[in-house]
C-alpha cells in the first residue's frame, strides 16, 4: 500500500523528503502536494539545485500550479496560514509539517481539521503532539485511534535514542549523559544579528561561521520518552560551523562492567540485525561529512568507544541531520498512514524493524 502525503515548507527538510521519494519508488510514499511561500518556479529551483546533495538526478519543473518531478505531478500551494491548505482536494492522506513554524500541536492539527489531511507528522521536537515516536525505540507504542499528530523528536534525539536503546537492552544503562554537535541551520545568521534572532538565547544570533555556539536544547527528555528506564540525563548541544553531517555522543553506567568489544561487538548486531534501518556501523576511521547522505538515524563509530573498570560506557554517532531525520519522518509517514496497522506489539518487539 502506497501512503499518500502532501509537504508543508519546501525547505531543507522538505526537499529532502522529494528526493528520498523520487529515488525510492518501493518505498511507499508518493507526494502529492506541497506548500510553501515560494513560487512553485522557485521550488522547482531549490529541488534541481543543491549545494550539498549536488543537482538533482532526474528532471524538476515548474508547470502551471504543479510541480513535475521525473513526470510525476505535485500540486504546489503558496499559503501562510496552514488552515487554508486544501490538502484533501490534492488527495493528501498525511502531511509532513516541515515550516518550522507550526511544531505546535494545536497549529498542525489544522492540517487535519480544515485542511482534510487524516494524520500529521512533525518535523521537529514538536510542543504537545499526540505521541512522540522514535523509530527503532518506542514506534510501536503508536495507537492509530490516538494519535492523530505525531513528532519523531529531532535528528540529535533520534541518533541518541538508538545507542542508548542497544546499551539499555543488553548491559542495562543509567546516570546518561550526552552531547550533540549539529552541522549549520537555516536559520542561523552568517553575521551577528543577536537582535534580529527570533530565538530566545542571543547567543544563537551570533555569526555561524565564527563560533561553536551552545544551544540550550533539551534532547534529553525525549530520549527518556522512548526510554523511560534510563532515568535522569544530562545533555549539551552546541552548534558548529559545518554545512551538513553533526555528531552524537552518549556517556553512562551500564549495570555491570563491560569491555570495549562488547559494546561494539552489540552496536554492530544490532546495526545488522534489528535496528538495521536505524543504526549503521562503519569500522572505518570516520569524519563528519563521511555521514552525508547515510539514511539512518545514527552511524555508530567504534573508534569512539570507551569503558571503565566500575562500568562506565562512552560511545560515539554520527548523523546526516537531514538525510537520516528525513527517512524517520518517511517512515512515521508510512506507519500512520496505513489504514490496517499491524497489532501493537510489546516494547521489546521494537528490536525488529528492518
Ligand atoms: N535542517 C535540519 O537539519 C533539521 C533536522 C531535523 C529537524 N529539522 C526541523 O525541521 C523543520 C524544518 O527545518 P528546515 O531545516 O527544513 O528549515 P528551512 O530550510 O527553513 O525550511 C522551512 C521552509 O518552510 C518555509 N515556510 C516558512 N513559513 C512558512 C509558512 N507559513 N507556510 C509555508 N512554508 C513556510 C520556508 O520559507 P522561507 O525560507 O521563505 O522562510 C522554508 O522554505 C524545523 O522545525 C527544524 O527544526 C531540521
């Protein structure tokens, strides 16, 4: 069964999400709206160029009020408001809400209320959506008679949430503490505009270019959603300079000394078994921009993995912020968009998802 969705915001998140789909014709996803405050002239020249995924492998064009991709036509809309997007006159069964602008549940349940839209997908660590879904963690907690708006968290949470659940299923984790490095946002500035800056923190005005900038994110509490066993986390978040490709780090105690091996030796079971749409594993000495284009959530480095004599753990993941977080909203497409879902399962089954 193909799941049909509509994009609100053609931006990096959004584009991702039409290249993914125009290069995975098995994967069950077809578009058939986009909206946007762009022209559908303009659209079509942000999907046909690309500073970091390069141009397009097929051809972009904007006709009348579609888009054509490779021959498939996509209804383009220009509206502000969400509520006036007429998504089920375009057949839009679900919608991937990529503005950045309406993460509240509330604002993207108008998708649903006046647009026609049956479920929502928010592209970011959304404010009080039905249910927060992790894919690979606690996806399977998904309740259709529910759960009508649904985040994935953020890219850092998910690759997070994937080492942490390997630890926690086989040497029990706790005392979490973690870090994410994240490659460069649209919205940060490139010179200091601390007054201009809609963020609250004005330090995330500052130029990007000339800083590691921290961020007061607070990743750690969606971890815990999909994974309440771990207890209380620590977490930082810092922004750097790099275009694409960010890094995640996780540090805790597990419930009985472990060695090096072990913890890699499980990581990459894990990665090519159970978790293997969410969890890579790459022996080779690993760089930021080596990460590009991998479509899991995290892309564990063995050479980043440290333990104590008293069980302290440390491991290391990398994650295309917008390749891999792009695939997890596909997938929480295809999994609200079915109309039969398969019976709930227990948390434990999660570990099948391949
Ligand atoms: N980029 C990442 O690595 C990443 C990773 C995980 C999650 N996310 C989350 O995904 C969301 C989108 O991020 P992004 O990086 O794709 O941002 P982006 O590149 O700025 O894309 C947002 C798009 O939405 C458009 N837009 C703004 N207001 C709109 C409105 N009222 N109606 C329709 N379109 C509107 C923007 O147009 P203008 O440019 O004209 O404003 C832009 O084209 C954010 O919540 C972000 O936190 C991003």
């Amino acid at each position: 069964m193909s799941v049909t969705i509509g994009i609100n915001g053609f931006g990096r998140i959004g584009r991702s999400l039409a290249r993914i789909v125009a290069a995975s014709p098995d994967l069950g996803v077809s578009i058939a709206a986009v909206n946007d405050l762009a022209s559908t002239e303009k659209m079509a020249y942000g999907l046909r160029r690309d500073s970091i995924r390069g141009a397009f492998p097929g051809t972009v064009t904007a006709r009348a009020d579609h888009l054509v991709v490779n021959d498939h036509a996509i209804r383009a809309f220009h509206h502000e408001r969400p509520e006036r997007i007429p998504w089920a006159d375009a057949g839009v069964d679900v919608v991937v809400e990529a503005t950045g602008r309406f993460r509240a549940g509330t604002l993207a349940r108008t998708h649903i209320t006046h647009g026609g839209a049956r479920k929502v997908v928010i592209s970011a660590s959304a404010d009080e959506p039905d249910a927060f879904l992790m894919f690979g963690a606690n996806h399977t907690t998904y309740d259709p008679e529910q759960h009508d708006v649904v985040s994935p968290g953020s890219c850092g949470v998910n690759a997070l949430t994937v080492m942490a659940k390997v630890l926690l299923d086989r040497f029990g984790l706790h005392s979490v503490n973690t870090s994410v490095v994240l490659a460069t946002q649209g919205w940060q500035k490139a010179q200091d505009s601390v007054i201009g800056t809609s963020r609250e923190d004005p330090r995330l005005g500052r130029a990007t270019g000339e800083s590691i900038i921290p961020h007061n994110y607070v990743v750690g509490d969606l971890v815990r959603v999909a994974l309440p066993e771990i207890g209380e986390m620590r977490y930082s978040y810092y922004c750097v300079p790099t275009p694409i490709g960010s890094l995640a780090e996780l540090s805790g105690t597990t419930d009985r000394p472990v060695s090096v091996e072990e913890v890699n030796r499980a990581m990459a079971e894990a990665a090519a078994g159970p978790l293997r749409r969410v969890l890579a594993y790459d022996p080779d000495p690993t760089v930021s921009i080596d990460v590009k284009n991998n479509p899991a959530s995290c892309l564990f480095d063995p050479s980043g993995t440290q333990t104590t004599a008293d069980g302290g753990v440390k491991v290391r993941g990398w994650f295309d912020n917008e390749w891999g977080f792009s695939n997890r909203l596909l997938d929480l497409a295809r999994l609200v968009g079915e109309r039969t879902p398969a019976p709930m399962t227990s948390r434990r089954m999660s570990w099948s998802i391949a």
